[in-house]
C-alpha cells in the first residue's frame, strides 16, 4: 500500500484497521512520505482504539472521522464533479470566504 502512494494522496481507511492507521501515521514523521500522504478519512462504525487515536494524534497528519462505510466515502468522492471555472467569481470568492471562515490555516502551516 504505502509505495503505491502518489504525491498527496488522501487515504481512505476503514475504522478497523488499527495497523493501516498506525502506520500511514508513523509514515507521516518520515519527509518522503509526509509529501505522499496528504490526510486519511477514517471510516466505518467501529471505534478507533485508544492507543491507535493516540498515535493519530501524536503524528499531527491530517484526518476527519466518518460513520460511512469506505466504499461510500469513496463512491462519493469518485462522483463528486467540481464545476468552477477560473472566471466564475462568483463561486471562487464564496469558497475563498468559506475557508477563511472554517479552515485553521494557521494550524496547517505549522504541521509543514
């Protein structure tokens, strides 16, 4: 799995699979890998163990946690069609408000 990754790839892996999650987060601390691995959805019902969620969080890679299944995470990222162009000015300053609003930039650029 892990050198297979392409450039900022997002990971989608399923709840369960304590070894997947402790291992795309250790593979974050290494620069060639930080590089490939751009975040991970982590998905399904079962809860993440503690010491799984410790090392997730120690290792500062980006993450969001969903009650979907992996093949509905994935079906719907695979069917999502973006429709902006670069003169829809319209659309680019909602999404460039909405970012500023709801995304911690700051904390991003510290995890660089």
């Amino acid at each position: 799995m892990i050198d297979g990754l392409e450039d900022s790839t997002l990971l989608i892996v399923t709840s369960s699979r304590d070894e997947l999650l402790v291992t795309a987060s250790s593979l974050h601390h290494i620069p060639e890998f930080r590089k490939r691995l751009a975040g991970m959805v982590i998905a399904g019902h079962v809860p993440v163990s503690d010491i799984t969620q410790r090392i997730i969080d120690d290792s500062n890679i980006p993450y969001i946690r969903i009650e979907e299944t992996s093949s509905e995470v994935f079906y719907r990222l695979r069917e999502h069609v973006s429709k902006i162009g670069p003169d829809d000015r319209e659309k680019i300053e909602l999404i460039n408000s909405m970012a500023a609003r709801y995304i911690d930039f700051e904390a991003i650029d510290s995890m660089l």
